[in-house]
C-alpha cells in the first residue's frame, strides 16, 4: 500500500500527526493519538481508519516509529528543524527511499500526471481510464491511477499539496453544479527548487539547468522516473530529445511571467525547445538566468 492506495492517507492528515508528535517532544501513547484525532463519537462505524491508516503511511515513509510508542524517526530527528512538507518530500524524491517503502508506484503515477497537458484539465469525479490506456497500454500497471478513482483523487491532492498543480472551478454541463478541476502544473515545485538547482552560479545552460531539476525531482524532465515513465509510454507521445515536456515549458513559462527567471537563446548555442502543443507556439531556449 502507498498514499495511494491508503485513502485515508491524505496529506494534511498525515501533517497533522506527524507535527504533533515532533512538536510533543516526547513518545506519545497510539490510544491517546488515536482518541485526540479521532475521538470515539466522532468515528464512522467505530473506525479508526482515518487516524491507523494516516500513521502507517508516516511509518511507511520512514517519518514516524510505531512500536510501544509513536516517535519520531531518526531521519526525522535529523530534520527536525524541518517541517512536514520539507522532511516528507526529501523522503518522497528520494528513488531508493520510495522502493523501501512501497512508494515507487506513486512516484510513477504522479511522473505520469506530469506529461499531461495543463490546458487539458482533469474533472476529480472522472476516471482516467481511457488516457492512461492510450499513454501506458499494457504498462498502465507501472501506476496506481489506472482504474481506481479513489487512487486518482488521492493523487490529485498530494499533487497539489507538493507543488504539482492546482484546483480550480468549473461548472459541470450536465448538471450545471460546480465541480473541482485539477490542472497539471509543477510551478510552484520548481520555484521551490530554483536555488538548489542553481547553486552558486545566476545563469545556466538550458541543458544543465533541466539535468539538475530532474535530479531533484525525479519524476520532471531527465528524472529517473520519469524516464521510466517516457519509456513506457507509446511511441507516438514520445517526445524527442529536444523537447521539453509541456508541462516543464508551461511552468518555465510561468516563472518568466513572474520575473523568477529570464529565458533566452543564442543562435550558435544548443537548446531546447519550450514545448507548448503547437509549433507556432513552441519557443527555443539555450540559457536561463535566476533572477534574484
């Protein structure tokens, strides 16, 4: 099982119990955790899923130790300056950390969201069973999204909560109520990164620039994941080496707009292309500058 698959694991559960623990500053009891988050009265059907299965997965990612008290990992005591979102995604990213842990199949899933198209947004109450047959065919098993909408919605909310994409409004024709969107879109994770990947220096190669973001954040461009991912999709929606995922361009896009970075090009450098969906639109680009 993964966060996936634990739908109960959803992320801001699992921070609630995991900050409180660090911030406790000693082993707590499990009965007594389990009766703060999830007092008796209030517990469907006298269950306690919500809070057991939120704590395995801290357990699972290697977070929280649960024997005869819940404590804090020692990797989580070596990071314990850091909150949740900080110490969960270096644990998340990290490829081997993710196979001990059962991981692996979320971070193919959520490699698989990032080569949709942000101008093609996903309804939360559908499937996706007809788009990750077309991508995946016979390796849609690689992921946990392929049929279980449960899975999928899950995704969708570690999605947005580690900086992958957003929600936004829509209107069911239908039915004419309102419905959630979610849209692709790894702006804010790369935001996040954009010191770490530039390091000392204020301006890189495209080239180098995408190398050391995939090795950040696996399941981008050039990451080891989504590598996996790239090779297991059908041939057609391969991208050449010289494209960037739309996804990627969309985002680096972004970051332009918002005077983050400067994009530019020199005739006699190598590039890429910002792949937009159109070839009108796509624009190449040799160097990217942070912008302080």
């Amino acid at each position: 099982m993964s966060v996936l698959t634990s739908f109960e694991a959803v992320p801001n559960r699992m921070r609630d119990i995991y900050e409180f623990v660090r911030n406790s500053g000693s082993p707590q009891d499990k009965t007594n955790l389990r009766n703060l988050f999830m007092p008796p009265s209030k517990r469907p059907t006298n269950s306690s899923a919500l809070f057991d299965n939120a704590l395995k997965e801290c357990v699972n990612l290697g977070l929280l130790i649960d024997d005869d008290k819940v404590h804090l990992s020692e990797y989580a005591l070596d990071h314990a300056e850091a909150d949740f979102k900080s110490v969960v995604t270096s644990v998340m990213f990290n490829v081997d950390a993710a196979q001990n842990a059962k991981h692996e199949k979320f971070l193919n899933s959520l490699a698989w969201l990032m080569t949709l198209d942000p101008g093609e947004p996903l309804d939360f109450s559908e499937t996706i069973t007809t788009e990750i047959s077309a991508s995946l065919g016979e390796n849609k098993s690689l992921t946990e999204i392929s049929t279980n909408i449960s899975s999928l919605q899950n995704l969708y909310y570690w999605a947005v909560y580690l900086g992958f994409g957003n929600f936004i409004g829509g209107i069911n024709k239908r039915t004419n109520e309102a419905k959630n969107i979610f849209l692709p879109n790894p702006t804010a994770v790369i935001e996040d990164k954009l010191d770490l990947i530039f390091r000392t220096e204020t301006s890189l190669k495209i080239n180098e620039f995408i190398q050391r973001l995939g090795e950040l954040i696996p399941v981008l461009d050039r990451g080891e994941v989504r590598n996996r991912i790239h090779a297991a999709m059908s041939s057609h929606l391969k991208l050449t080496d010289e494209n960037l995922s739309i996804t990627t361009s969309y985002a680096l896009k972004m970051l332009f707009f918002k005077k983050r970075i400067e994009l530019s090009n020199s005739a006699d450098a190598n590039g890429l292309i910002l792949n937009f969906g159109n070839a009108a639109q796509n624009e190449r680009v040799s160097d990217i500058r942070k912008i302080s």
